[in-house]
C-alpha cells in the first residue's frame, strides 16, 4: 500500500484489513522510501497486489514528474522483482486535458504503469469533497480566500477506497471506468459552501484560473464520461457531516 498513510490511503487500509488482507504499508515510517526504491524489495515478498495513492503537493510541472515518475518506476521495478502480480494506481479523471503541473506528473505515472510488463489496472477519480477545503485553504489573495471557477463531479474519499479495494480484489483490467461522484457541482459554490459550514462569513469572489489547466476545469473537460462508475454521497451530505457544521 503505496501512500498508505495519506487521506485515500488510510482508507484503503482500512478497508483492507477489514476484509481479512494482511497489508503491507510503504512509508518512511515503516523502513521504505517510495522515491530511491530502499527497502521495497523486500517489503514486497509475497504481496499479490500494490495499490499507489502516493501523493505529492507541489502545482511545479518538474516537480510533479520527479515525484510520480519517480515512486512508479521504484514500484514497479520492485514489484516484478517480487513476483507483484496486480499494479493498481489512482490518478484523475481528464488528467490528459491539462497535462501541466500536478496533472504531468500524474500522466507519465500512468504512461509508465501502461507500459510496464506488471499486470495494471487505473482507476480515474474525480476530485473528493475535501477539494473544497483544500482550495479554501489554498487560494488566498492575502486575507482574502478565493473561490476557483471549476466544474466538478466530487466524490467520497472512502467510496473511492472501497473501490480500489474492490479492484484490487479482482484481475487486472487496465484502464477502468472513470469514477465520480453523483452529480455536478460549481467549485466556486463548494468552496463558500465550506467556508460558511466552518463558520467564515467573509467575502469570498470566484476568480478564473489562468492556463489551460483553468481553462479545462471551466469548460468541463476534467468531468467523467458517461460511462462512469458513479458514487452516492453528496457534496452536500459530505459537509453535514463535518464535526463542525
């Protein structure tokens, strides 16, 4: 379990362990290095399938590259070395839309994970409803937080992660359905959603990012199609339940 202690990654766990699979987590913590590759060798005796939500927060194009890149080829290296059998990645829904910044890097991640001689499966996400909250975060202009102008299919974190579960479960399958949330929604709206269910009441305004990565997540184009596997909990119903709404 690559990113095992992460946001998806605990999940997985999680959900894992409570299926009876003994799982193997790959962090710094437990003696691995996802980047230079020490240590997954041997932590990767007699695992059957590697799940990789590894993350990386960093908007820089070279960056990104180095990170996915990086992780994917150390992974896979070390998985056909160990007999890995099944290579499941997560990446984003309409990442060949933009391929600039975070999303480069996630595009040569599945590039390699293609062109490996490891069984694959991709599992294609949309953004989760923690989305919101890390734009709020993120998008400041001094004091002032700003609200990206997106369109945007949000899902469940843990739906995701009982998903990769299930994938991982079964044979590899390469490029797999896209997998979203249950219905569309404005970024712009979820973030001052957000900011009023955690008490701010300031003046947020929705700005357009610039780029062709701003103009993808206006136009639609980082949307599921319409064959996509659909999840169940609103972005609405993600925000009711924070411990602070």
């Amino acid at each position: 379990m690559a990113g095992g202690t992460g946001l998806t990654g605990t999940h997985v766990v999680d959900i894992a362990r409570s299926r009876g699979h003994d799982v193997v987590v790959l962090a710094r913590s437990r003696g691995v290095d996802l980047l230079s590759g020490a240590g997954l060798r041997a932590a990767l005796s007699g695992v059957d399938a590697v799940v990789d939500v590894s993350n990386v927060s960093t908007l820089k194009t070279e960056e990104s590259i180095s990170f996915f890149a990086g992780v994917t080829r150390s992974l896979l290296a070390a998985g056909q070395a160990a007999g890995v059998s099944h290579h499941l990645a997560l990446s984003i829904v309409g990442v060949d839309a933009a391929p600039e910044g975070y999303y480069a890097g996630k595009v040569s991640q599945e590039r390699l994970v293609a062109e490996s001689p490891v069984p694959w499966t991709i599992q294609r996400a949309t953004q989760f409803h923690e989305f919101a909250a890390l734009m709020y975060a993120r998008a400041k202009a001094g004091p002032v937080h700003l609200a990206p102008r997106a369109r945007t299919q949000p899902i469940a974190v843990r739906e995701v992660a009982e998903h990769l579960v299930a994938l991982a479960e079964s044979r590899p399958a390469g490029r797999v359905d896209d997998l979203a949330g249950p219905r569309e929604e404005g970024l712009a709206d979820m973030v001052r959603a957000y900011a009023r269910a955690i008490g701010h009441r300031g003046w947020i305004p929705a700005v357009s990012l610039p780029g062709a990565m701003g103009r993808a997540q206006r136009s639609g184009a980082l949307l599921p199609d319409a064959g996509a596997v659909l999840g169940r909990q609103t972005f609405a119903e993600w925000l009711d339940a924070l411990p602070d709404a």
